[in-house]
C-alpha cells in the first residue's frame, strides 16, 4: 500500500495516514536459526516414516535423540511445517463456519479410470538454510502428477497456480484436498466449481483419505529430496522438475503393474491390462488387482 515514489506525500505522511508505524515498513522477518533449522530437518524425516507422531511423542523422541527441546518449541516448528500427527481424533467441539464444509465424497468408491478423482496436497521440503512448500496434483487412478508447484510461504496463489496448470490438461470429476486454509479458500474452490468439479474433503487428521498424495510425498522424498538436499529454491526447482519427469515418464509402479504414470494416463500400456480397480474405503486403501495382492505402494 505504500508508494515510495509517490509524487505528492511522503512515505512519512502515507504512514500516518494508514496509521502505520514507519518503522515497520523496514522490517524483515527474522529466518529460523541454524539450530532450528536442524530441528526441523529432523522432524522432516521422522514425521516422513511415522506420520502419527504428534508434538508429545515427537518431543519424546528428539530429548531420546539428544536434543532437550520442549514442547513449545517442538509445536511451533511442528505448525511452521504444516504437520499434524494423522490419526482419528475424537470430536470435543463443534467445527466453526471459518469456510464452507464439503463431505468426503471417495469413501467405497470404485475408482476405475483416469480423472476420475484427483487430489492436492501439501508437504514441507528442506533447504541448507531454510524450507519451502511443496504442493502437487494427482490423479488417483494412474499416479500420474499433473502438475507441481513451490513456495516460500503458505500463501494459497502457489496452490491456485497448481490447480490451474492441472485442469489446462483435463478435468476430474472428484477432486479431494484436507481442510488446510490453502484449499478451503473461496479463491480455490470457486475455480473448481466454475469448472463444475465435485470437492471433496478429508475428515481431519485421516491419513486413509488421501493416502495416495500421503505415499507421493514419501516416494519424492527419499528418492529425490534427501538425496539431493538443495541449496535453494531454483535448486530445489530444477531438481523437482526433473525427478517428476521421470516418476510420471520413466519410474515403474508396482501397483500399476510395472508401468508408469504416463502409461497408464494416457491409457497406453503395452497392451497389457488395465490397472486393476482401486477401492478407497475409509480404512485402509486397498488397491485390488487381479491374482496379485492387495498394496498401498507407490
């Protein structure tokens, strides 16, 4: 709102006009801590392998691991990183009317073609000396990633840009998200319904859900994320665009039958059979497929 070149008040009279303290117009924000940063790289990689640790257990094991945080700390950076432990939690209060409640629409369904449903979710991905998000669109039947995007904040026009280039390739008749801010925004949903989409959302803190975007974060991570640990951002941009180009083109799914994303999205795969029917129940995922066993690998 402030206009330094403004050709007829001062910066000094824009701020008393907005009843702003000037000195806030130069401030910026702090970056975490060497020492946080670690904290937060350790937290990463234990919350990748179990997902239901929540900030009293999580605490618990970093004192084990030799670091005597308290929970406070382990909270904030828990809250910084958009984790929340994954279990069903008991319903003390009812929910308030911070946005429009759409139901989980994917509970026993069948899901038997390409965009049938899709999904989009969010996940934490570590720097040297600091994190950005990273957000992705999936569709469930196929695996295949449709689109990606990266982000220094939790702001949701990274989530909006995803969601756009996605639909510019096709359109879902589900499209699933958690109840996270970035996708319960007015600004999100009114691109899905102007493209009449049915939305569907999670149940809060239900891993089974969204289990597909939950096994996509776990597979980008230690095949790419870990690995690589970027530098920065372009880094990190460069190498993300690479890796999903080889997990949609190249990387072979045991559960598609060895054949990739792409194959099977765009309905090419050899002339072998089509990837067997994925039933989402409420728990667990069960993906069933002819003469083999039932899995919930990527």
């Amino acid at each position: 709102m402030i206009e330094p070149d403004h050709p007829h008040l001062s910066v000094r009279q824009q701020c008393r006009l907005l009843d702003l303290a000037r000195a806030g117009l130069y401030y910026r924000p702090r970056g975490e801590s060497p020492e946080n940063l670690h904290l937060m790289r350790l937290i990463d990689e234990a919350y990748t392998r179990w997902p239901f640790y929540g900030v009293p257990r999580m605490n618990a094991w970093l004192i084990r691991e030799g670091y005597p945080v308290n929970p406070k700390r382990v909270r904030r950076l828990m809250r910084l990183m958009g984790l929340e432990a994954i279990y069903a939690k008991p319903r003390l209060s009812a929910p308030g009317e911070a946005h429009k409640r759409y139901p989980y629409l994917l509970k026993d369904v069948v899901i038997d073609h390409p965009d049938q449903a899709w999904s989009a979710d969010i996940t934490y991905l570590r720097l040297h000396g600091g994190f950005v998000y990273l957000v992705a669109v999936m569709d469930w039947y196929s695996r295949y990633a449709l689109s990606w995007e990266l982000s220094e904040s939790l702001e949701g026009e990274f989530c909006i840009s995803a969601l756009q280039e996605a639909l510019a390739k096709g359109r879902p008749e589900i499209f699933n998200t958690d109840q996270g801010t970035q996708f319960t925004a007015e600004a999100f949903t009114k691109v899905l319904e102007g493209r009449q989409v049915a939305i569907s959302m999670d149940g809060r803190g239900r891993v089974f859900d969204n289990i597909f975007s939950e096994r996509l974060w776990r597979t980008v991570k230690y095949e790419e994320v870990y690995l690589r640990d970027y530098a920065d951002l372009e880094e990190a941009r460069r190498g993300l665009k690479a890796y999903f180009r080889f997990y949609n083109e190249q990387r072979l799914h045991q559960a598609l039958e060895y054949r990739t994303p792409a194959e099977v999205y765009s309905g090419h795969g050899g002339g072998q059979r089509r990837a067997a029917a994925r039933t989402v129940a409420g728990t667990p995922v069960a993906l069933r497929a002819p003469s083999v066993p039932a899995t919930v690998g990527l």
